[in-house]
C-alpha cells in the first residue's frame, strides 16, 4: 500500500479531497476524519495529513466518493458578505450569493466583511495550492481609499515593510490613483493586511477593492454577481505577474 505520510507531496490532501467530494469545509472534512468516518482502501484513516493517490479508493461510512466536477467561480463580493460557509450570528456569507448547487465550492483566500471585490471558490486543488502557497507570489491588486490625503513618502515604508503581529508585511508595490485613492500589491495574505499597514501610518481605510488576481481581472462583473471560469481565465488567475510573457517580450523588442 502507497505511504500515507503526511510529508509525501503526491496525491491529494484528504481533507481537500473530501470537501472536493462535497462533504463540507475542509476543516468539516477533518472532523469527519478525527471521527473515524473515512477510509482508504478499506482502512480507516485518522491521519489529517494522510494523501489520496491515483487508483485509491475513498469511503464515508462505508460510501464510495468521488470527487465532483472540477468547477471555478469568480464572484465580486459586496461589501457586508463574510467569507464563512454559514455564520452563527446570522449574517449574510458568499454563499447566500451563489446557487446551492455550488456551495460545495471552497473560497480560496478571503476579503474581510468591509472589504469588496474578486474572490475565488473552487473545487480544483491544484488551482487553490498554486494560489495559496506563498512560493508562487500570485499578485493581488486593491484599490484603496483612505480618509486623508495620500504621502507620497510612505510608498516607500509600504514597500520596505510595516511590522505586524503576524509579521513584516510588504507591499510589493504602490501607485497613488488620485490624492486619496491608491493601488497596493501584495504576495502576502495576511489577515486585514492592508488596513493594518495603513492604520500604522496614521490611515483610516474607507474603502478597499480587489481588483485583479494574478492576471486576471473582470471589471464587467457587477458587485454580488458571479460566473463560471473557462479554462483561459484559470490560467490567468494563475499567472505571477500581471504583464504576460509574450507582451514583455515584444515590449523589449520594440526598445531594441
């Protein structure tokens, strides 16, 4: 039988690939395997870091699962929407935004509940680990606005770094918009990064957009609406910069 190791890189996290099953949350799906639920290839498994490889089969009490069609959504969240699959206080989540027939789609990263703009929810494991894991360095594009006039000086303690609880957080770049309103870049997430690095320097957030995701970009989608990704628009979420090889490269032709 293939190692189950939870330091193996081949196959699929288990509770990745039961949420991809449409069991729930990935962190539902370990309380399913903390309970003794699951087995693999007639085993149980209790191994949160335990992989499903090719040719592996997976049961829920019993019931053999498989993974459903990988799907990716691109919503434009409203403002006042948590990112949550439900919320104990009752407050509007993502999900109350989408068709029941995709609340088995996980969000990949989070906008707080102040915040607006894209976000991703997706079966597709290889998608979210790209995106998730900090080696990549996907770009995230905001547009913020803050209660006062923008120094130009502070782009570059933005881009140095502001130390945080969570650590140094770093701006990869920063473009004032008009004198209130700037772009902020970041490879990090974070949790409320931008608002906190901002509230160091004397800021208020008033308001903050993301507006781009790796390369990709949808300024059609109107606030609460959402639509399927095709194959191209995956590929462009994962990009790392936000200037596609070929167009850097016929730019440096046209210098030469």
């Amino acid at each position: 039988m293939p190692s189950r190791s939870s330091t193996s890189r081949e196959g699929i996290r288990l509770n990745r690939f039961l949420a991809s099953c449409g069991l729930g949350s990935r962190r539902g799906c370990e309380n399913l395997i903390a309970a003794g639920q699951i087995q693999i290839n007639g085993e149980t498994c209790k191994n949160m870091g335990a992989r499903v490889l090719p040719g592996d089969t997976v049961r829920h009490n019993g019931m053999i699962l498989q993974q459903a069609r990988e799907t990716t959504i691109l919503l434009n969240k409203p403002r006042d929407f948590l990112c949550s699959r439900g919320d104990p206080q009752g407050r509007d989540t993502i999900y109350n935004l989408i068709p029941p027939a995709f609340h088995h789609l996980p969000h990949i990263g989070r906008l707080d509940q102040d915040s607006r703009g894209l976000i991703l929810l997706s079966n597709a494991s290889k998608l979210s680990e790209h995106l998730s894991h900090p080696k990549h360095q996907i770009e995230k594009e905001y547009h913020v606005t803050l209660n006062q006039n923008f120094n130009h000086d502070h782009i570059e303690r933005l881009t140095r770094g502001i130390r945080l609880e969570d650590g140094l957080a770093v701006a990869k770049s920063v473009k004032p918009l008009s004198v209130r309103r700037v772009s902020v870049v970041l490879t990090q997430g974070y949790k409320r990064q931008i608002r906190n690095m901002f509230d160091k320097l004397g800021y208020r957030v008033k308001n903050l957009e993301r507006i781009r995701i790796g390369n990709l970009m949808a300024h059609d989608l109107l606030p609460g609406k959402w639509k399927i990704l095709s194959h191209q628009e995956i590929e462009a979420a994962m990009m790392q910069n936000n200037l596609p090889k070929k167009t850097k490269r016929a730019r440096a032709q046209k210098k030469i």
